[in-house]
C-alpha cells in the first residue's frame, strides 16, 4: 500500500478544528500514540529514508500494539510512501525478535492524535511532546496506481483549511533531532 | 525465554500413544502448521544456526499467525535455544515487512501435530510432510536459569516412552534439504 501524506506545521488548533466542521469531517477518536524506532545494523535509515517503529496506542483496559514498515518518500512534495503494516500482540517480545534479528532501538516518540474522516482522507491533529504541534493528511492509493490526484486533493483540502505554508517532509523523528 | 527441546525420529504413533495415555499425558489438540522460513541477507542463519519463520495454523474459521525467532542451540544433546515468540494478525504483511527489511522467503514446511501436556512438558507427534514423523518434548525455562534439570526430565519421559535412540538435533528445515 502507498501512503499519500503531506504534513504542515500550525501555530494553533482552534481555527483548524472549526473548519474540519464546516467542511463535513468527522472526527473519529482521540489517541496517544506512543512509537519506538529502531535502525537496521547493515544500514542507516536516516540514510536509506526507510522507518521501523512499534507503536503502542492504550485501547481500552489494555494496548493495541502495530508494527510498521516505511519506505523512501516517492516525490520531492510529500511524505508518500511505502507503507506495510501488522498488528502484533507483544511490544516487548517483537522488540527482542527485532533486537535478535539486529535492530537497535533508535528513539520513542510520542504524541496526542485527534483523529478525523473527510471522504477517503484521514486528518490528524498532531500534539508531538518536544515538536509543536501539526496537522497531517493522508490517503492510501494501492501499489503501482499513481498518487498523483490524491496529493492534489490533499493540497486542495489544506487550501479550504485556510493552510498554505508550513509544509513539512522531515518525519517527527527527525524533527525531534534523533536519526530517522 | 529459553525452549528447552529433544526430538527423536520414530517408527509409528501408536505404541507411543498408549504410553501416553498410561503416563497421564492430556491430549490437547491436533492442528495443521505452515512454517514460512526467511534467512537473512547479511548472513546465513543455516551458518549461525538461527531461525525466523511466520506460522500459520488455521483455527475455527480463521488463521492464527505466529511470528518466532530462535537463537543458535545451547548445548550438543538437544534443541535448547533462546525462543522468542509474537501473535501477529497478518502474515502477508509480516512477510512484506521482513522482505523489505532485507529477508528472503527460504523455504516452507509444513505438518500435522498432535500436541499433549505432561506436567509442564509439551509433547507433541508430528508427521511432518516430506521428512517423516518425529516425537517432540519441550518446555520452557526462563532466560539465566540452568536447563539440566529440565533436559534430564526429557531423556526420563522418553525412556519411560520406551525411546531411546532416534534422537534428532537437525530441525524439519534441514531434514528437508533446506538452510535452517
């Protein structure tokens, strides 16, 4: 799957929050995310522009736990990108596997997510500890189709928003100063 | 955790079967198992005597999905390693992920296991397509403790199953030809 994804930074939340209203979004759930990364031994992906992050949202009475998998960003304009994930049951254990296989853990970031639906688009108000705060939009396109619609819609929607400086490429890893 | 583990290759089920019945041994299930076996690209877990593989055994009307390493073997009786284990929802995707990380798919065993409780030993009869069938005794004994004890309790329990010779140190992968 490809993730189509632009990202920007804001100085604040409010005005985005009533224009998500107006424009028909749907805000979907609150959540605290909480992602480890890890780097290969053989490679750097800061380097390589590849991530590996276990991720840990608290669900309920316990935690939903997904590992990920991202590839090199595919333009100059975006984060669009490969993307593959799994649920798992067991941070620590995939940790160790990791560890075992040669991963090391690279840095943990953490955020408060405010999700919201809009058509096929997911748009998320983004809290990073230690980043400020940004809004991203993404969709997700099937591999080998062009993403090139996609990213239009995304810019368009910004534009509704009110929202046309601010964009971002570098992850929030690397926004934090550790390697990606 | 560590597995403690010895295999030995046998004639036929049955006499085995009334030995564990007359032993107390509590048959627990029968389940089908697919073990895809990646190696890595920057060494050969044949060499290193490692293994990662995603299982798939199929459970009421779904699949459940197993991601295990295992570490190089302890000692020159048994199978005893470092075994790490996670449930994971997909194993497409899983395998997605260990391809891009740099994995190859090496080989697919599959098998049917009869699995049985003894104690806190696992026993299980395995007719493994292709290699023939094989008893498995295991148990598990937390990373830093001596496994002795537990080892010598195996070689007990198969001697009272009237087994000793047979015994296999190779796992299914290598019995079939493949790389472990």
């Amino acid at each position: 799957m490809i993730e189509v994804e632009v990202k920007a930074k804001v100085k604040n939340f409010s005005d985005i929050k009533e224009k998500l209203i107006e424009m028909g979004a749907q805000k979907i759930k609150d959540e605290y995310q909480s992602d480890t990364y890890f780097n290969a031994h053989d490679r750097d992906f800061g380097v390589t522009d590849e991530a590996l992050r276990i991720r840990e949202i608290p669900e309920n009475s316990g935690k939903r736990f997904i590992l990920t998998y991202k590839g090199a960003k595919m333009d100059d304009l975006s984060k669009t990108r490969q993307e593959v994930e799994v649920d798992i049951t067991d941070s620590e254990n995939m940790a160790l596997i990791l560890i075992n296989l040669g991963f090391k853990k690279a840095a943990v970031v953490t955020k408060d997510r405010s999700i919201y639906h809009l058509d096929e688009f997911i748009i998320t108000l983004d809290t990073v500890h230690g980043a400020g705060i940004y809004v991203e939009i993404e969709t997700d396109v099937e591999d080998g189709k062009d993403t090139t619609d996609s990213l239009n819609q995304i810019f368009e929607i910004y534009k509704t928003m009110g929202i046309e400086d601010g964009f971002e490429r570098r992850s929030y890893l690397e926004l934090l100063g550790a390697p990606k």
